[in-house]
C-alpha cells in the first residue's frame, strides 16, 4: 500500500535531543513508515506536523516506544504516550520523592484501597493515586471510576456492544490503576506532562460500524480471510534473507505493519506467478519429452 508523499521542504524535517539525550530526526516520511498505529494513509499533514512538534517539545523518543499515532478511520488522530515515559520524566523532577497507585474496590465491608488484589466477592470500582512532592505540606490524592474508561466495540447484527480485549475484566485493575496514575503525575507536573496522554485514558469513539479494537492482533488473525496461496514459499524466501531470525519473528514483525506486509507479499507473489511456466509451456514440454 503506497502513502502519501508529502512536499519536499525543509520545515517537514526536525532533529532534536531527547529527554534521553538522544539525537532524534523526524520527517514525514518515517513518521508513516514507522510510527503510525493503524492506516498511515489516513493521516493528514496537520496530523503529522502536529506529532512533530509535540515530540520535539517534549523531548520524546518515539523509536522506542515513547509515544505513537493511532489513526483507524477519518476520525482525528490519537497522540498516544507510554506511561513509562511518564514515570521516567516524573522520576527526575527536583521534588518528587515517589508516588503510590493502585485500585479502589467495593466489598461487603464496603470500599477498600488495594495494590491491584481483588478478593472473591469484591468488585472493582476504580482507582487512585498519592503523592506528596517534597516541600508539599498536603498530601495529593486522587480517584478515577472505572465506568468512565471501559471501552467497547460493538457487533454489527445485533448492535449489542461488548468490551474490547485492552479492557476485558482480567486486564481492568492494571489499566485503571494507570489512568490514575497517569493522571495523577500530569495533576503534579503539569508543565511535563500537559496536552500528552496514555491509551488507557483515551475515550471510546463509536463509529457507524462500532468502536474500533486498538488491541495489537496476531499474524494469524490479521491473514484470515485472505488469499494466502505461497504464503509458506514467501516466509521460505524471508528466511533466506534474514538469517537469525525464526519464521514466527517475522510474523510477528509482519503483523505490526501488516499494511506494508501485505503489500511487499502480493508484489512477490505477483512476480513468482510471471516467472511460473504457462499450462501450454509445461503440456509442450512434457510432448517433447515423450518424443525423444
């Protein structure tokens, strides 16, 4: 799948250190090559600037997960920050001697605050976070619900909507002891922190066809459906040429840009089936065969 070729200026190009200290060049260009999660063909330049300028002010490094472009349909794209980022920018201010997150749940005692254990018979409510910066005479605290951030995707036939896999009941105590969490250190350091949020404070977005799923999925369920004729002659030729790699490595580098995958897979397949003899070729071959 091909992208949209920006204008070649030299405004679309950055470079700056960051927080890190590392050397980062940005342009458009490897922004939808590399960082974009979903269709990179349906970012805009506004989009793309906008992502820009914002890991350039914020010193973020993107090639190791500090921040990504999640864009799925026409709808604006999300600016999403790994809350390790948070934690290592909140680490190295002056006045911060540490902080505590976990979940809020509800028993027949009535409400308790845990690390992330929930007992048999109690249920999950939210989560919080406290604080207090050195110099600080009153402790921050902080409580999220967790009604507000649960997202779903709905079915087409029956419209009925259904949690998605990022915040299944299994995975809600971690995902909303983060938004606190994340919440909670933006609440204390807002000049590090302001207009940077996590994926799991991120609203649900309906859309016509239902809320998209932003949970990554495997090669297999990314395939299916698909016309995968030579798909095993194709991993044979990738192995070829990436030695050290195992064929379930390059599927799961496959599948985190399947767009691009897909793409390079059908061109390949393409050229074999130009390359492959026509049904008259091997008949005349097999009759000169006999003949001699």
């Amino acid at each position: 799948m091909q992208t949209k070729q920006f204008p070649v200026k030299k405004e679309w190009a950055i470079e700056y250190k960051s927080t890190g200290g590392v050397e980062i060049k940005l342009n458009p260009e490897i922004i939808k090559k590399y960082l974009i999660r979903g269709k990179s063909e349906l970012v805009t330049d506004q989009e793309v600037v906008f992502f820009m300028k914002l890991c350039q002010a914020r010193g973020l490094n993107p090639f190791i997960g500090d921040v990504y472009l999640i864009k799925y349909s026409m709808d604006p794209a999300a600016i999403v920050t790994s809350i390790d980022f948070f934690r290592k920018r909140a680490r190295s201010q002056k006045d911060c001697v540490g902080w505590e997150t976990g979940i809020v749940v509800q028993g027949k005692d009535g409400i308790k605050y845990t690390n992330g254990l929930i007992l048999e018979g109690e249920k999950l409510v939210g989560g919080w976070f406290k604080a207090t910066p050195e110099g600080w005479k009153v402790e921050f605290k902080l409580e999220v619900n967790l009604a507000g951030y649960l997202r779903f995707k709905r079915e087409k036939e029956t419209g009925k909507k259904e949690l998605t896999k990022f915040w299944e009941s299994e995975n809600q105590p971690s995902q909303i002891a983060k938004v606190a969490e994340s919440q909670g250190l933006r609440r204390l350091w807002p000049d590090e922190f302001q207009g940077l949020a996590t994926e799991e404070e991120l609203p649900e977005k309906p859309m016509a066809e239902g809320a998209i799923d932003m949970t990554p999925k495997s090669f297999d369920e990314l395939t299916m459906g698909k016309d995968v004729s030579m798909m095993d002659e194709y991993f044979g030729f990738l192995l070829q040429h990436n030695p050290g790699k195992s064929a379930e490595e390059l599927k799961t580098d496959g599948s985190k840009d399947f767009d691009s995958f897909w793409s390079h897979f059908e061109d390949w397949r393409y050229k074999q089936a130009e390359l492959m003899p026509s049904k008259e070729e091997v008949e005349a071959d097999l009759k000169a065969k006999k003949m001699m």
